[in-house]
C-alpha cells in the first residue's frame, strides 16, 4: 500500500520535443501563502525551465584560435632564440 501526500505540480510542455516532452515543477506548500499567484508560478517555471534549457551564448571567436595563436607565438619566440643563440655565438 502507498501512502501519499497531496502536492501541487506545473507542468510545462518543451517546446522542441527532439529530448524533453516536459517539464514538472513540484510547488512548495508555502508557495501560496506567500501570496504568488498561479500565474506568477507558471511564468516562474518557464523561465527556470529556459535557462536550464542549456542555452549556450556564443563564445568570441578568437577563445577557438588562442591556443593555436599561443602556440605559433611560442613557437616562434622559440625560432628567434635559436637564431641569435646561433648567429652570435659564432
């Protein structure tokens, strides 16, 4: 036998259904109390439900090219130092 306990959910449908058909929110028991209304709670949901959605911002493009700038630049600074070592020690 199960024994239960009456909670108050939102459920939030996704809207790009490729992974994730919905979203459930269990509601605090407080909530309501705290005088939010239904409304609030809905759109309240969505935009956690948003953010959780893992929108990515688009890095800079030039975060993709550091490393290799970086490399090149050591490389380089590399080059130089055998080149004087080189030519002046001679």
């Amino acid at each position: 036998m199960v024994k239960g306990i009456s909670r108050q959910v939102v459920v939030i449908d996704s809207p790009d259904q490729k992974l994730f058909e919905q979203a459930i929110f269990i509601v605090r028991n407080d909530a309501f109390r705290e005088g939010v209304t239904a409304r609030a709670l809905v759109q309240e949901a969505r935009r956690v439900a948003r953010n959780c959605a893992g929108e990515r911002k688009q890095e800079p493009l030039w975060n993709r090219f550091l490393p290799w700038i970086t490399a090149f630049l050591g490389g380089g600074c590399v080059g130089v130092a055998w080149l004087l070592v080189t030519f002046f020690s001679l």
